[in-house]
C-alpha cells in the first residue's frame, strides 16, 4: 500500500498550502511555488495574507470562519498576488483539517490559476456584445431603410443607402 499523499502534494499543477488556523503557512508545494514565484522557505512561517490583496482581505477572514466551523469550500473564484506584485486569478477549494476528537485545526488549501481562462472568457464576452450591438445597428438601419418616405427633405440620402456592409474596419 503506497502512501499517495506525498504524490499529491508534490504536484506543480495546483498550490497545495497547509495553513493553521490564524492563517500562518505550514506547507507549500511546488506548485504554489510556480503560481506565486515564492520558494517554500520563504513562505513556511509566514501568513497567507501575504498573497491576498487588500481588497480581498475581508473575504479571507469570511473564508477562514467558514473553515473553522468546518465548512468546506470548493471553486471559490477569487484573486491572489504573486512575489512580483502581479494579481492572478484564482480558484481554490478550502478544507478544514480535523484532529482525533473532529475538532479543526487547520487548513488545507489547493489553488489553480485560472487567469488565462478568465481572460479568455472576458474576450469572449466582448466578442459576443460587439456583435450584438452590430445586430441592433443593422436592424435599426433596415427599420429605417424600409420605410423611408421619399418625400421628406433631407432623407433622401438616407433612403438611397443600402444596408452596412463591413469594408476593412469600417461599415459603410
């Protein structure tokens, strides 16, 4: 029977970080390593508040309260700072640990970087409000264009165009 857990812990996909109830760092893999740029003895003995950002701070301390009821929480999106100040999207799962007696005393924390997915979805966000907002444009242009009294002074031109056609950036 082999014991996984070291297995599991040295993965550099996912920050797996152990965490005492005031929040002091206790265990940092290599994959916590890779996402933040701190090397384990920098982090081991230090606070988890060091990657928090201060406008997520309060919500660490919601977090940490779950936790110590013994609440777990997973894919909880959230941001999370490297060494060189760069903020990262984050989703992490929080675990309480328990002791014999089913009382916590700690945290186990595994975290995915999830800043290239939430780019991606932020342009493909943008892409999808452009297009509709072509859509709208041209609807309007055709209400018009349909019904465009010829005798009206100065609608004239209007009333000659023909629907937008897309011609390098431009619609004309």
């Amino acid at each position: 029977d082999r014991d996984w857990s070291s297995d599991v812990c040295s993965s550099d996909l996912d920050a797996i970080i152990g965490k005492s109830l005031d929040g002091t760092i206790t265990s940092w893999n290599k994959g916590a390593e890779k996402i933040f740029g701190y090397a384990e003895e920098e982090m081991i003995g230090r606070q988890i508040s060091t990657l928090v950002p201060p406008a997520y701070r309060d919500e660490l301390l919601q977090v940490h309260e779950k936790i110590k009821r013994g609440e777990h929480i997973e894919h909880f999106e959230t941001v999370r700072m490297r060494k060189d100040g760069v903020e990262r999207d984050m989703s992490l799962t929080f675990s309480p640990v328990l002791d014999e007696q089913g009382r916590v005393v700690a945290v186990s924390t595994i975290g995915r970087d999830i800043t290239e997915q939430k780019k991606a979805e932020r342009l493909l966000l943008d892409h999808v409000r452009f297009n509709r907002e072509l859509e709208i444009a041209q609807e309007i242009q055709q209400s018009f264009l349909s019904v465009c009294p010829w005798e009206l002074p100065g609608l004239h031109m209007a009333c000659c165009c023909t629907p937008a056609t897309h011609v390098g950036g431009d619609y004309y």
